[in-house]
C-alpha cells in the first residue's frame, strides 16, 4: 500500500516539476503571455526566431562534440574559403550519399552549421552533396523526404480530398534540407541549389530507387514518379524561394502558410522528459514512434504530455508561420496529382549543368561583382559556426590550414 502512494507522490511531485520547467523554458526563449493567455513572440524578427532555435542547436551541438572532434579536421579540407571560389566558373555537381561512408559524415557535419537544427526526413529519402566540380568545394546540401500527411495549404493548392490525397501523396516528396554553405551563400547559391531539385538527376534518381513502391500507410502498391516537391521557410517569409524563376521556368511558387502550431521550441531534453513522464503514466505515445502510427508522432506526444500534465496545448502555438512552397517538376504535375490521370510533361526539366550554368549567369556572377566580401571567408569564420566545439578544434589545427587537395585524392585518404 506504501509502495503505492509513494509512486503517487513521485509522480505527483515530478508533474509540478515538469511544469515549472516547461514555463521557465518558455520564458527564457522569448515567449510572453498575451491578454487573451495565449503565447506571444516577435515573430516577424528573424534574429529573435534564431534565438528561439538556439537551445535546440546548442543540444544538437553538444550531442555531436565526440563525432565533431573526431570528423571535422578531416573533412574541413571540403569546405571553401572564399579565394578558393571563381564565380564565372562555379559547376556544381550531385552526389548521392549513402549512409556509412564518409560523404555521410560530410553531409551531417556540414548540416551542424544551419542556425537552425536539420531534421534527419523520414521514410523515403534522397541526400545529396552539392559539388563544385571547378575546385572540389563544397557549395550545399540537398535532401528530400517523405512528406508530411496533413498539410492543408498544400492539399488545398492541388485539390484533393482525403482519399485522393493517401492515393497520391507517394508522388510528391519534401525538400527537408536545402541551402548553400559559407561563402558561396554570399553570392546567392542557395537560390542554385533550390533549383537543382527540379532537376533531371534528381526526378531519374527517384525513378530508379522509389518508382515501384508500396505505400507505407495504404499498403498499397503503387509506381511512384516524382512530380512535385515542397519545402517551407523556417524564418517565416522566404527571400531565397520568392520568384525564383529560370528563364521561362518557375522553380518554387508560394502557395500559403502553415498555422503556426509544433515543437521546435520544445529542446530534445526537454522532450525526453516529457516521454518519460508518460511512461511513468502508461501512455502508450511515449514509445509508439514507427513512421505510419499518424502523422507527426512528437507533436501528438507532445500534446499528450501537456494534457496530462493539466497544460494548455496552446503551448504549441509558436505563432512563427513558415510560408510554404511548391516546385513542380512535370509541366502538367498539377493535373496529375489531381485527376489520377496522365504521362508527365519533362520537356521543361534541365540538367544539373543546366540550371548551374543559368544560375551563375542571373545571380552568382553578378553578385560577386557586386559584393566581393565573400573573398574575406576563411576556415576561421568555419569553425565560429560550430560555438565552442570550433574554437577547441581551431586551436589543435596546423598554423598553416588545410592544404587543398582533390576529392578523388580525399577519398583515397579516407
């Protein structure tokens, strides 16, 4: 009987902890309460939503100290300074990386510098580096994933209902990772990089690997191609996706907002006590977690652990609406994901050299001549984008910096 009411007891005094912690957090991040009870933040100041990204990084930094001590002066040869860019001649290049290999490394290192935390995708996945085949650097990352089920602004835009959305949802895929790295970001590359998702390598590349499929949801078999790809802003309005036209083609067309409610102001930390806490209450959310059990597992056990801890679920309404993007790579996409009915249109799809070539002539060259500051880039200002774990590194360096080398030549070093 004892043993009961001390579990009680615990659970009980583990609920009012959890709480405090929750609002302290809350607080220290930048929300405040308005008139109505509801969470209140400068949503439109794009350094206050880095801020509120910031504990999630720091954690996700933490987490990879031993992986950052033990890859990044390897790998650093890869990144570019920014002597070692000539605009007029910047190629770039796709690699597909496979996991357990070091262009994997290279893929998670480099995503360690977004400001705000990368998302490993779920289900269906296509990663690639983005190459500059000019100097071997690095310019960016690219990755597409399975796409979120419920996405109304999307869902809308196309014109499906439920039934036709679990039918044809297997044909669209979501850009999870896109953007270009310091100091080819100075010159506007990752508008080059969004591009290359409407790529031929890229719709070929699903073709290959995910064309016969079976849905994981439906069960279903099915012959996926891939017609249209989303992404979102994590700052809100996006300058990068914004009339971003090629010639006669439309890469990305914005077609809404989402509603302002998930968990990325909710820390890894923070989340795994909230599982724990379930698991003292037998919640079944706390470890049902296989792509397929619903839509979006850590909002519906975050939202589960609010409930049972008596919190307002309204604590996750960031209020920080991403705007929402669609890139269609079949001139008659639209139609497709519609009706059901159809070949794709590819005459409009180009090669990575292609859209490459078109890019550097509309932004990077022009901007080079306009900002040349982007030479000032050195493996210095690298490393600050990695906090304290890049400074320890930098200090454990040769005076002298990475020599440059080839990637066939790293490869083999590897």
């Amino acid at each position: 009987m004892s043993g009961s009411v001390n579990k009680v007891v615990s659970i009980s005094a583990r609920k009012a902890t959890l709480k405090r912690k929750i609002r302290r957090h809350l607080q220290a991040v930048g929300f405040q309460r308005s008139e109505e009870g509801s969470l209140w933040i400068d949503k439109d100041n794009k350094d206050v939503i880095r801020e509120l990204h910031r504990p999630q990084r720091d954690e996700r930094l933490k987490a990879h100290q031993g992986f950052l001590a033990h890859r990044l002066p390897g790998l650093l040869k890869y990144f570019a300074a920014g002597r070692d860019l000539d605009p007029e001649r910047i190629s770039p290049t796709l690699e597909r990386v496979s996991a357990d290999t070091w262009q994997a490394d290279l893929f998670r290192l480099a995503a360690l510098t977004w400001s705000v935390p990368v998302s490993r995708g779920f289900g269906r996945r296509l990663r690639y580096l983005v190459w500059d085949a000019h100097n071997q650097k690095l310019i960016g990352l690219l990755a597409i994933g399975d796409p979120v089920f419920n996405l109304s602004t999307r869902d809308r835009c196309i014109g499906w209902n439920v039934e036709e959305r679990r039918e044809r949802l297997v044909h669209l895929m979501d850009a999870y990772v896109l953007g270009a790295l310091p100091p080819y970001s100075a010159l506007l590359a990752g508008k080059m990089v969004a591009c290359l998702v409407r790529s031929r390598e890229v719709y070929d590349e699903f073709e290959r690997r995910y064309g016969p499929t079976t849905g994981i949801i439906s069960g279903q078999a099915k012959t996926a191609r891939l017609l249209a790809v989303t992404t979102s802003s994590s700052m809100g309005r996006s300058s990068v996706y914004n009339r971003l036209k090629l010639g006669d083609v439309q890469y990305f067309r914005p077609i809404g907002y989402t509603e302002g409610w998930g968990h990325f102001h909710i820390p890894d930390a923070l989340f795994g006590e909230l599982r724990d806490y379930l698991r003292e209450v037998g919640h079944p959310y706390a470890d049902q977690h296989r792509f397929g059990q619903g839509p979006n597992w850590r909002l519906r056990t975050t939202r589960a652990a609010l409930r049972a801890l008596a919190l307002n679920e309204g604590v996750l309404r960031h209020g920080i609406r991403r705007q929402v993007f669609l890139c269609t790579l079949a001139s008659n996409a639209s139609e497709i994901l519609r009706t059901g009915e159809g070949r794709p249109d590819l005459t409009s799809l180009l090669s990575v050299r292609e859209i490459g070539g078109l890019a550097v002539d509309r932004w990077l060259a022009p901007r080079s001549r306009r900002r040349p500051e982007y030479r000032c880039w050195t493996t210095d200002d690298l490393l600050k984008l990695f906090g304290n774990h890049g400074r320890f590194i930098q200090l454990t360096l040769p005076q002298a910096g990475p020599t440059a080398r080839t990637r066939r030549e790293g490869v083999e070093g590897e």
